[in-house]
C-alpha cells in the first residue's frame, strides 16, 4: 500500500507494480525515464526571471506555488512536468506553457502585464517612490489605502492602478482615489473620522488608546466580559464582519452604538462534549453525569449501551460527523433522529468489519504500507 501526493513510475517499474498485489492511494501517477531529472520543493516557491531548469525536468512543489510575470516562458517550456499539492498562481498566457500540469488546489491566473503584492497590501508613505511609471499591481484579495499618510495624488500622477477585487478607503479621500482602481473593484468606505483596525490586531484597552473611540474594523468579532467595558467607552464601532454576541450578553449588544454586517447570538454550550476520537463508548453513568446532556461528533466508532433507552437518547444525544454508530436494534430509530452525517448505523454484527482504510490494514495480513513526501519507484 502506498499512500503519497505524486508517484513516479518508469515503464518497467509500473509493469511490475500492476502485478503486483500493491494498492496505490495516490493524487498523481507520472511515467518518467530513468534519467528523468527531478526538483523537489518543500514549502512555497516561487519561479521568477532568475529561475533555470534543466532539460526535461519534473518539478514537485509540497506547498504553494508563484509565478512571476518576468518569467520567460522558455524557462518553462523546460520543464516536462508540475505537480504542486497547494494553489498555483501565474499569468494568465502561461498557464498554456507548462506541458503536463497537476494542481491540487486552486489554480489562479493574473493579468500578464502586473507585477504582483501581498495578498492583503496597504501602501505605505514610501510606496509612490519605489512604484513604477504606469505599472499595474495585482493583489489578490484586497487593498487598503488606510495608512493617513499615504501620497494618492503622487500615485495618480504616476499613472499607477491597482488590479484587486477590493480595496478600503476613507470616506474623505473615496472620491480622489477611484482613479486607482478598475469599474469591477468593489469599494469598501470607511466611515469619515474613523481608525481603520486589521484582523490581526487585538481588540484591548492599548487599541483604544493607540486609535481613539471612532473605529472600523475589518472581519469578525467577539463580544466577550471582557470586552464589554471597552464597547461602552466607543463612540462609534463598525464592524465589516460578523459581531458574534453571547446569548447572556445580548441586551448590553443592545444598548451599545455598534454598526455590523451581520449579527449572530451565540448561545451558551452546557452540554458535555465528546469529539475528535477513534472510538467512543457512551454507557448509563457518562449519559446520567451529564446533566445538560451531551455532544458526539468527529469521532470515528460510537458504541451506546443496551441500558439506555430511547427516549433518553432522543432527549440528551446529538451524534456529529462519526463514521460509525454501533448500537441495539431498539435503539436504531432513535439514533437515527439525532443524528447528523453518520455513515453506518446498527448492531456491531450488522456494521460488520469496518471499511475504508482500517478494513484494508485489518484484513490484509502481509501489507508494505509507505506513507511518503517522496518515493521514487
């Protein structure tokens, strides 16, 4: 048995394999010649105008991979083949230059004339000085022109456009800077007088003295006990997110001047939560010991003991996301009423052995078993 993302074969040895009693669970399957030359990449890469490959050559990326649009497509043309387990990001022309292509992931083209930035990208006073004379930047998720002393006019003189399908800007300079932008970015105003506030930054009693009581802040957030005497303290807070909002502390939510995309009251867990294991046995005294009663989910086998009843495991179960439910025939209906995305239910002896990758391990008594980043055949 070989688990892997990419296997190389040569003509002989896939003859052998396919007489062999192996069994391949395998994203990718290549047939290459002996002096094949392989690269192996582990985490992101990036190919570039200084990039070079021999003739030929299979290049493996464990990770996410880029493509610069300095890049000669003869550099490309190179390479006899590309496996890559993440995302692929290239030119839109050079998606056709590459002869045999694998992508696990997302495969995601850009305008070939662009030079790319971070994912996330907000220009910074010094960014009109180093930028290029009519020079298109690409930004895969958003801009944010939020730094305050940011030179837009400098930007637009220099004939600069962003290609990004969003960008922040204050509500005072929203008009100055649509130049900046393409008809199909959308445009994310922030409130006039009002500190724009990153995901990554933590929402304490230091924020409010660094960025004052206006605020706008970009994802979700948590009201906490924590931070309900900050929220008093704002004047006005907006949220371009999800306000997630405890069920206790809903009518101080109500009092507080806050503006948000969507609003979600988040209700108390009481009951006792079992989840992420192999195997599961739910017998009377965890079931009686759980007052609030109790959550199953991700785990692999659930057994429910004969001596509870039905109707308790209609009252005080819920089963989540198991593989497996092994339980009496009394208690099939009930189990099946409080379950949710539950592939077998039954008796152990009407469950039988278990299937997939356990069933294969436990009946195969001599199996080679390679799980590999790299296994050349």
């Amino acid at each position: 048995m070989i688990n892997t993302d990419l296997l190389l074969v040569s003509a002989e040895s896939r003859g052998i394999l396919e007489r062999l009693p192996a069994i391949c669970n395998t994203d990718n399957t290549l047939e290459v010649d002996d002096n094949a030359n392989l690269i192996f990449q582990n985490g992101n890469t990036e190919i570039n105008s200084r990039s070079s490959f021999p003739n030929d050559c299979i290049l493996a990326v464990n990770g996410n991979l880029m493509i610069r649009s300095d890049t000669s497509g003869q550099t490309l043309e190179t390479l006899r083949a590309v496996n890559v387990t993440g995302s692929l990001l290239c030119p839109a022309s050079f998606l056709t230059c590459i002869k045999d292509l694998y992508v696990t992931g997302e495969i995601k083209s850009y305008p070939d004339n662009c030079i790319v930035l971070p994912p996330v990208f907000t220009p910074d006073k010094y960014f009109h000085l180093r930028a290029k004379e009519g020079q298109k930047y690409y930004v895969e998720q958003e801009v944010r022109l939020t730094d305050p002393d940011i030179n837009t006019e400098a930007l637009k003189d220099k004939k600069i456009q962003f290609v990004s399908p969003r960008f922040f800007v204050p509500a005072e300079t929203a008009a100055d800077v649509l130049g900046l932008f393409d008809e199909t970015a959308s445009i994310e105003i922030i409130p006039q007088g009002c500190a724009f506030i990153g995901e990554d930054e933590e929402f304490n009693e230091k924020l409010l003295r660094k960025y004052g009581n206006h605020l706008y802040l970009r994802g979700d957030l948590d009201l906490t006990e924590e931070t309900i005497p900050l929220f008093s303290r704002l004047e006005s807070l907006y949220v371009s997110g999800t306000l997630f909002v405890p069920e206790n502390f809903a009518d101080e939510y109500n009092q507080m001047n806050i503006e948000c995309r969507t609003v979600k009251i988040v209700k108390e867990e009481k009951r006792r939560i079992l989840e992420n294991r192999p195997r599961v046995i739910l017998n009377k005294d965890i079931l009686t010991a759980s007052s609030h009663g109790i959550l199953i989910q991700n785990c692999a086998v659930l057994t429910i003991d004969e001596n509870i009843s039905p109707l308790e495991i209609l009252d005080c179960v819920e089963i989540v996301n198991c593989a497996r439910v092994d339980c009496a025939e009394s208690q099939k209906a009930a189990v099946y009423q409080k379950s949710n995305n539950v592939s077998q239910i039954g008796s152990r002896e009407e469950n039988g052995e278990p299937d997939g990758m356990p069933g294969i391990l436990l009946n195969l008594s001599e199996t080679k078993m390679i799980n590999a980043d790299k296994y050349v055949l």
